[in-house]
C-alpha cells in the first residue's frame, strides 16, 4: 500500500529555529477498497459496553451469581458496600474454580475490567465478614471483541450448580423487520352485453406476496384511468415531506403505494363516466358470481368509474376481482393497480449456553 510522500526537512539549528515551519505534504488517494478494510479494523473500537447485570442485595453469607461471557470480552465490574463496614471476599471465577480475580477486605467500592479469556460460564462470588447488617450493591457490563460474539445471551438458562457439561450453541433470533411495497396490477376487458348475446362478466386474479400485512388496490375504468393517476401523482411530493413518510427509510414510488402505508393522502374517486361493478372473491365464489348465484365476497361496490380502497383482510392467497358490465353495446378496459406492503421478518445468529442433556 502506498504512503504519503513527505518533503525531506532541513536542517535547523537549535538555537536559531526552536521548531521547524510546517513540512509540505503531497496527498495521496488511496482506492476505496483500503478505507473500507480500516473501518472493519477499526469497528470493534466502537461496539458499546452491553449491560449485563445490575444487583441489589443484603449480604449473609456467601452470594454466587452466574453469567455466560464471550472469549476476548471486556467485563467491567463495579462493586459497592451500600451499608455496613466491610465485605470478606469479591472473586470472579471461571467457572468451576479458576480464580481471574480475587479482593480481600472490601471496604467501599472496587472497579475492575476482567479479560475474558474463552467463551463460557463465568461467576462473581461475594461473601461477607462479621456480624451486623450489609448491603451490597454490583453491576457487570461487558465489552464484546467482534460483532458476532456481540450477539451472545448471556443468561444461564440451568441451575449451574448441578455441575453438569455444557455446550456452545447458536440460534436465529428476531432482529426487527423490513418493510416494503410490492407493486401489482393489470388491465382485463369485460364484454358488453350485446344485449344478451354475450356475457358481461370477467375477473382479475392476482396472488398477494408472502408477509402481506395491508394492501391497498384502484379500479379504473377506460379514460378515467389515466386522469386519477395524473391527479394522485401531483398529492406524492406535500406528502413525502411529512415527518411520517421520513421514519419510513424509503420512499414510495406511488401515491397509491403512500395510502397502502397508511400515510395521509386523499386519492382520487369517481362515479363518472363509463363505470363497472366489482366484488373481491375467492376461487370458490367466483363460479357462483358468474353464474348470478348467492356468493360471498369481501367488498362490493356497483357504478363505479374510479375506487380505491385500502384492505386488512384478506392478507395471503390469490383472489379475484370479478368483474360486470352494465353497457349493452362497448366493451370496457379496466384497470386494477395493487400495491401490497409486506413486513419480512429478519433474524440474526445469536451465541448462547446449553447445558448437555443425557
């Protein structure tokens, strides 16, 4: 890797030129690819200490607290005689017996950083001296090595005592979720009816994706498509501005997609001009609809050229908006755009303690 170039400095005496003027520096760009490995050198210099214990008790005895702590870790342990003169003993075990540190005669408070020298139990042990009333007060916090032994549980999930072999084990655990919108849609032509000779009916199908939690849908007939589109776009740009649509870390790409996420927008409806009715079924209704028999549906709405609602239920499977025409002589386009938002479930490793079953 290539270093800055210095200009060579002259000679100065030290009488005359106590210090040095400024030496010239030539910079020099280093690719991306070097500052990149340095801030993966460096990122363990800025993980934050992790709180692991905080404990509060009275003193009688011997107090033995077991936690579970990562190979390279820093423990920070804070110690505080809250009431009474003296504790006898402080001691931090690995577990079962090897002493890592160990204060004798503990009057007020101790502060000591441990190095943790392999992934396993470790133990603070605190006993107390004489006779009289004390309260003890102490708090661990740790200092992880790397980012994956950041992600540890540090609870010990047995009774430790039983002294029985245990083991390191690593499991998904959730890590929050991802948002997203998934756009859907498509045209679909429903015949008129040319007075009876032909059928006015149609459906559009289409699947919801996986982890749908809300979706919003426009059905637009003809040349009143293309209008409430023209009319919703010109609402996106007041709405993107609002502190709502900012603590969503993206931006929609529609106005429809902003009303499926539950963000403050009126969207464009109508009633005039060419017009459809629609009902939102499943397969099973959906032969029953054509055929002008009893059916179920989730919505119906009849005479509309521009609706747009937003939907809880259903959220998964494929359905179908089946489609009438009321005109006897011209065939109608309809348009149905869907925008689903999705919340992906997202899970990291985590490093925990398992004792050996038999």
């Amino acid at each position: 890797m290539m270093t800055p170039l210095l200009y060579p400095p002259k000679i100065y005496r030290q009488r005359m030129y106590p210090y040095p003027p400024m030496l010239k520096i030539r910079r020099v760009k280093l690719p991306t690819v070097y500052y990149y490995c340095l801030l993966l050198l460096l990122l363990p210099l800025f993980l934050p200490a992790q709180p692991v214990a905080d404990q509060t008790f009275k003193v009688d005895g011997t107090h033995a607290y077991a936690y579970a702590f990562a190979a390279g870790d820093q423990v920070d342990l804070h110690v505080q005689l809250l009431t009474g003169r003296q504790l006898k003993v402080v001691e931090f075990l690995q577990y079962p017996d090897r002493s890592l540190f160990r204060s004798y005669e503990l009057d007020t408070m101790l502060d000591k950083r441990i190095a943790i020298p392999q992934t396993g139990v470790y133990l603070l042990q605190i006993t107390e001296k004489g006779l009289g009333k004390k309260v003890c007060r102490f708090t661990l916090h740790r200092t992880p090595e790397s980012p994956q032994t950041a992600r540890l549980d540090t609870r010990i999930g047995w009774d430790w005592r039983q002294n029985q072999p245990y083991q390191i084990s690593v499991r998904q655990v959730p890590a929050g979720k991802k948002n997203d919108v998934a756009s859907l849609g498509g045209q679909v032509t429903v015949n008129a009816g040319k007075f009876g000779l032909k059928k006015s009916t149609n459906a559009y199908q289409f699947t919801l994706p996986p982890n749908t939690v809300r979706w919003a849908y426009r059905i637009s007939v003809g040349q009143a498509t293309q209008e409430a589109r023209r009319r919703d776009a010109e609402k996106v740009t007041g709405v993107l501005k609002s502190a709502g649509a900012k603590l969503l870390g993206y931006e929609p790409e529609s106005a429809l997609a902003i009303f499926a996420l539950g963000l403050a927008i009126d969207m464009s409806v109508s009633t005039a001009g060419e017009d459809v009715e629609y009902a939102l079924v499943n397969g099973d209704n959906l032969p029953k609809y054509y055929a002008g028999q009893e059916y179920e549906t989730f919505i119906y709405q009849a005479g509309v050229a521009v609706d747009v609602q937003r939907r809880y239920t259903p959220t998964a499977g494929t359905y179908y908006f089946a489609l009438r025409s009321n005109n006897w002589v011209d065939d109608i386009t309809v348009n149905i755009d869907i925008e689903a938002v999705t919340e992906t479930p997202l899970f990291v490793e985590e490093i925990y303690l398992e004792m050996v079953r038999p």
